[in-house]
C-alpha cells in the first residue's frame, strides 16, 4: 500500500474513534442517568429535603461540588458514593448499584456527573423530574 493510502485510513479510522474516545473520558450520561435515579435518588428521597433533581443546581454548581468532593455538608465525600464499597454494602438492596458492581469508580463518578450536567438548570435539556 502507498503512502498516501495508509493516511488516509488513518485519519478515517481516528475521525471515527474521536466521538467513542471523547465520550469515555466525558462519562456516559445515560449509565450516569441510572445510577443517580436508582442509587442517589432513592437515598434522598427518606431525606427531610428529599430527591434531589440534577435542575437544581447550574453546570457551574454541580461541577464545583462534585470536584469539591464533599457530600451532607461535608460530613462524608461524594466519591464514597460511587465507590465499590458502597456498592459492596447495598447491592443486597439496590440493582443499580448491584448492576454496576464492577464498574471503575472514576467511570461511574464521571457517568454521575455527565448526567446532572446534562440535566443541570442551566443545560440544553434540564431534567425535569425529582
């Protein structure tokens, strides 16, 4: 094969793989979608303030609290949340968290956070439920 061949199938396959890759590093907000729904909400909802919707706070304010890392004001992190841990202690009790039992903390972290960005009040499409 010449040269010019072998770019240009390189620049095709890297053009393909471009939205795959950014996608993996950005979290997947529909894995993140089920988790917060299944595993976050159902925790808030026995809470006085009660679910939480990802409409409440601005791209700006999730992103800060997530990277803040502090959760029930700062009494414990939100990293603990999405841990294996965590996971490990309530999959008796929650098929989420049971059904993500092996995913990688920081991909789960990042899927949690795609999706309260992706719904945030100040996103495209703010979620519109509790």
């Amino acid at each position: 094969m010449n040269m010019s061949i072998k770019l240009i199938i390189a620049c095709m396959m890297s053009a393909l793989l471009t939205p795959v890759i950014a996608q993996a590093e950005e979290g997947n907000w529909k894995k993140g979608r089920i988790y917060y729904r299944m595993v976050c909400t159902a925790c808030h909802k026995d809470m006085p303030d009660g679910s939480i919707s990802p409409a409440s706070k601005t791209k700006a304010e999730w992103s800060a609290y997530l990277d803040a890392d502090s959760h029930a004001k700062g009494k414990d992190k939100v990293s603990y949340y999405v841990s294996k841990e965590y996971r490990e202690k309530v999959k008796g009790t929650n098929r989420a968290a049971a059904k993500f039992i092996k995913a990688p903390e920081a991909s789960l972290l990042a899927d949690v956070k795609a999706f309260v960005l992706h719904g945030a009040k100040d996103s495209d499409s703010p979620a519109r439920c509790n």
